[in-house]
C-alpha cells in the first residue's frame, strides 16, 4: 500500500482494519507493507476483505479515502489421497481422453 501523497518523511501513517487485521494481516505503519503472520487455508476462509488509508500521523485525519482490497486465497492440494475403501479396480480403455 503507498499514498501518492506520501514524501517519505514519515508524516503519513498507514492502517489496517477489516477481517484478520492486526492478527493475521499486519501493516507496517510507516511503510504500508502489508504481511501475513501465518500461512492462509482456503478450507478455513476462502477470502478476507480490508480496508487500508492513509492518515496524518499526528492528526490521524484522512490523507485519502480508504481502499478496500480482498485477498483471495488460493487452495493448494495440502491433503493426501484417503481411500477408505479398498482395493480399487478400474479400466481405463486404450487412447482416452484424459
């Protein structure tokens, strides 16, 4: 996250708010780098909505209107195979489609 009004001189502070901030998603308030403090699972939560700005750090007073971002997370095969039934038996015949 960065603010075209942001010089660098440290006078604007960035800030979080919405689903998992401040425990999942933290932001460095003088940067606006955004992180995650631990790894996301889709089975858990398929998605969270934030909400960034940008605010005067002395005033706390809106620089900008805020921004409102999903992070969408993506599922990865972090399961193995059960077969609880077993053993298995199938034909596949010769040049199938896959």
């Amino acid at each position: 996250l960065h603010s075209d009004v942001d010089s660098g001189d440290g006078n604007i502070k960035y800030i979080l708010s919405g689903e998992g901030a401040g425990t999942i998603f933290v932001i460095d308030d003088k940067t606006g780098n955004i992180h995650a403090t631990k790894t996301l699972d889709r089975e858990e939560q398929a998605q969270y909505t934030l909400t960034a700005q940008a605010v005067a750090r002395d005033t706390n007073k809106p620089l900008e209107p805020p921004s409102e971002f999903i992070v969408k997370v993506q599922d990865i095969n972090d399961n193995p195979p059960e077969f609880l039934h077993g053993p298995y038996y199938a034909r596949v015949a010769e040049m199938s489609n896959v």
